[in-house]
C-alpha cells in the first residue's frame, strides 16, 4: 500500500465515508428536499410531474444514475446530502446561531481558497455572483464602468445581462417577478456597457491565447480611453474548458490601468487548483466561484471571493434596492452591515447555506487528497474518455488537443456526435437519461446524465465532466487498500456504460434522424 493510500485509510473522514453514503441513500428527509432548493431562481424550481429540476437534477442524492455533468448540474451526493441534513437538524434547536453559522460557511471557504482577510460573499448562483462583482467595482471604480467579459455563450447565458446590472432572468431568489432586462432598482441611471472577448474563432477553433491575451489588453484600453474604468472577467474555464485571457496578461493589464481596472476570475466550474485562486486572490484579483459545478454540490451555490485589500475599502459598501432580489443579510458578511441600510432585504438564504454545506463537505474531502493522487485519478478519466470516443464512430471530440490544458489532466470534454447537429445533440442528450422508450430497452436502462448542448460555430455539443465526488470514491477505495487501478474500475464501467448507451443512441438518431425515437423519463 502507498504512503498516499495509508494516509487515507487513516483519516476518519474516509474511513466513515462508505457508511456516511450508505445512510444518505436510504434516508428520506422531504424537508431538507424542500429546503435544497429554496432561496433560488426558477432554475433551482421542481418541476411538480417528475420531481426534477430543468436540468434533469432531483433534491435528493441519485446514486443508481450515471453523474458526469458537473459542467452544467449534478445531483447532491450522498456525503453532502447527510452534511446538509445535519447542518438543519442543528439549526432547528433552540437557540442555534443562524449568523453564526452563515459566518462557518465562509471561514470554510476562506481556509481552502483564501488568506486571512479575504472576505466571502455568498450568493445563489454563479450568475448573483457576477452581480455580486459588478456592485464591488462600482464601490471601488466609482466611475462609468465597461465590463469585459470573455466567451458569455460558453458561460452562462444570464452573463452578459448580470454584467450591466440587469435582471437576468424572470424570478430571483427573493422575487417571483422581476423584468428581465431591466436594470436593478437604484442602477437605472448608472452607466455601464459589457464588451465581448472571443476565445474562438467563427467557426468554433480556439483562437490562440495570445490573441485572447491581445484581445483583452485592447477591450480594456479602448474602454479607459473612453473615460470608463473596466472590470475585466479572466476566464478560467468556460462550459467546454477553454480560457483567456491568461494570468500573466491580466496582471500586466491591471498594472497598466493604474487603479482604474479590477480583474474578476471566473472559476465558476472550479476545475482550477486551490493554489490557483490563493495566487488570484494575492493578486487582488476578485474571484467567483461555485460549489455547484465541479465540487458536485447541488445547484446553484455561488460565491464571490474578495481580496483582503479591497475588503477594507469596502466596508461601508451599500447595495441598492434592486439587489433584495438575489441578496440577503446573511450571504454578505456582518462586517459590511451597512450593505444592507434599504429594509427590504431578507435576513437570511437557509437553502443556500445548505446547497453551500452540501459542497464544502465534497471540497474538504477533496483537498484532503495528496496532489498526485488526484492527477493520477484525472489522467485516467481521460484515458477513459479517449478509449471511450475511439470506440465509436459516430462521436468526436470538439477540441482534439485540450488533454491537459494548462499542464493538468483535463477534467471536462466537449464531444459531438455524427459531426455536432444541433438537433440530434438536444435528442441524444434527453435520451441519454431516458430509463425506457423506443430504444431505451433493458440494456440500457440506466439514466446517464451529461452536461447539457452547447452550440459552437454551428455544432452542438454534449460534455463528459469528472467531479469532485467521482475523485473522492476513487481516492477512498485507493484508501482502504486497493492499488489505482482497481480504485478506479468502478467508475471506469461507468463510462464503459455510458458511452455504450452514447453510440448507440447516435447511431440509431443518425441514422433515422430521431423520428422512431420516442425516449421519455
């Protein structure tokens, strides 16, 4: 047995984690269901018939399903649904301290990502957070502001509105009834414009990084020309990997600006390391980020992450009305009690502490995880995941050369079937979840979720996405005794199985254009 594996086996936390998973499965809490998925946009809403998000995801831990779609949802985990549970059977005490434990929750983020001083803003999507974002540097910049933002199709599709202050969608998590488009109440006559940086071309190639690099540096100081400070978004990973423009850039475009410009990282997938965002932070770099995505807690739990020098500066920050639509007091911390002056805020977001609990229960196992090890794990999901497009005719990687993008082993691939139709993508996608129908027979039956199509200079695309909990089972079998390989077999079936069920789906759907389909849930 390695070193690694004996560490493992020694800490408690694995060593209970198959039992944890175990009683997660067959308890049924309907109130914590409830409570997962309050305090959130319709996006987070059950839909009444099937019990499930518009993402497929149900309140609930669903372990007999097929999970690699954390660049667009996940199911809770076992882990993370028995966390949450506790955390509101505490909280439904007498006398349990609601503040105090919104206050736990972000001294949890800041010890794996941040640095003392390092403030935490929770909010209830990624999306919130970039509202988040945009009300620090209006607090800071105190100027027209133009914000630049790099790739919004690859995401979120609320972006580019969330980054002129605008409603993004329909409902908030606090109002049923927004207007989509229009400006937050106490925003409306504030200036400011979103310009776009592309990370591909118009056919959907990457465009190199040093144009991405160029693209930026120019986007930011066509806009300081213009009398306008900029809050540029650096890419860390978009819905199918990619980024831009690169650290290094940033730096030298926020030297550049001299105190007119912030830089907010988007690492909202989370696919980058912990190091990654303690060396962003450093930096003073804002950081967004999402226990959602690729940590595999429930949808949707943001947060942005505010860099100990700017968070002095802004403790007598007041956030307008409008913002009582997404905020409450406690997503911000009781430091920045004057945010909160309007009367209209709520006082606390209970399901978005919990979804937060739910990730930061997969996030500490995580990082408990010797570096190698991880990358030990990730490498053979893309072994997998090549062996697994090799093997049928029909799929394709959208980007063949993104194995190790930024030196680490890739964790999420864009793959196309029967060369990216966009209607054949949206059919194989709801298939591929689909337990019975036309072609769903017994041998097949099992529902397998990915990440949802995302359209590419006129291809769709599905993702095949590895996640925190995947990393965590593996690593807590290496840590019971097993070698790497036979940790890792478990999920490399599971991939086998998938992608039996991806090709044939597509070679049936290509081959009768999805007219005798008739897949349902």
């Amino acid at each position: 047995m390695s070193d690694a594996a004996r560490r493992l086996l020694a800490d408690p936390a694995f060593a209970s984690a198959s039992r944890a998973g175990k009683d997660a499965r067959a308890a049924k809490n309907p109130r914590l269901d409830m409570m997962l998925v309050s305090g959130g946009d319709e996006r987070i809403w059950l839909d009444p018939v099937t019990r499930r998000n518009r993402y497929g995801v149900p309140a609930a831990p669903a372990p007999d399903e097929l999970w690699f779609s954390s660049s667009t949802a996940s199911a809770v985990s076992p882990r993370g649904y028995d966390a949450a549970g506790g955390a509101l059977d505490a909280l439904s005490r007498p006398g349990a301290d609601l503040a105090g434990w919104f206050d736990e929750i972000r001294a949890r983020i800041v010890a794996l990502f941040g640095a003392p001083g390092v403030e935490v803003v929770l909010t209830a999507s990624g999306t919130e957070a970039g509202l988040a974002a945009l009300a620090v540097a209006k607090a800071l910049l105190r100027r027209p502001i133009a914000t630049i933002v790099v790739a919004p199709e690859e995401t979120g599709s609320g972006v580019p509105l969330a980054a002129t202050g605008a409603h993004f969608a329909g409902t908030a998590a606090f109002e049923p009834n927004v207007e989509k488009g229009a400006p937050l109440a106490g925003w409306e006559n504030d200036d400011v414009v979103m310009r776009r940086v592309a990370i591909r071309d118009p056919s959907g190639y990457p465009r190199a990084a040093a144009e991405v690099d160029r693209a930026a540096g120019l986007a930011v100081a066509e806009a300081l020309r213009m009398g306008r400070a900029t809050l540029l978004h650096l890419l860390d990973s978009s819905k199918t990997g990619r980024a831009g423009p690169r650290r290094a850039a940033a730096r030298e475009i926020l030297a550049s600006a001299r105190g007119r410009a912030l830089v907010l990282v988007d690492a909202s997938q989370l696919r980058c390391s912990f190091d990654d965002i303690k060396a962003d932070l450093a930096a003073g770099f804002l950081v967004m980020i999402t226990g959602s995505k690729f940590a595999g807690g429930p949808p949707f739990c943001g947060a942005l992450l505010i860099p100990a020098d700017k968070a002095e500066t802004l403790r007598d920050i007041a956030l307008p009305p409008g913002f009582a639509a997404y905020a409450a007091q406690s997503d911000w911390p009781q430091s920045f009690g004057r945010a909160f002056e309007a009367e209209n805020f709520a006082p606390a977001n209970l399901g978005l502490g919990l979804r937060w609990t739910a990730a930061l229960a997969e996030i500490e196992t995580y990082a408990k995880i010797e570096a190698g090890l991880r990358d030990e794990i990730k490498m053979r999901f893309v072994e997998a995941a090549r062996r697994g497009v090799a093997s049928n005719a029909e799929l394709d990687f959208l980007d063949a050369e993104n194995w190790r993008l930024g030196g680490k082993p890739a964790t999420l691939f864009p793959i196309l079937a029967n060369h990216g139709d966009p209607a054949q993508a949206r059919l194989i996608y709801e298939a591929l979840r689909a337990t019975r129908g036309a072609l769903v027979g017994d041998d097949y039956s099992r529902a397998c979720h990915v990440g949802q199509p995302v359209l590419i200079g006129g291809r769709a695309a599905l993702r095949l996405c590895l996640g925190m909990p995947q990393v965590n089972a593996v690593a807590e079998r290496v840590g019971q005794g097993l070698d790497i390989d036979a940790a890792f077999l478990p999920l490399r079936r599971d991939m086998e199985f998938l992608f039996r069920k991806w090709g044939a789906l597509a070679r049936h759907i290509g081959a009768t254009g999805g007219l005798t389909l008739a897949a349902s849930n």
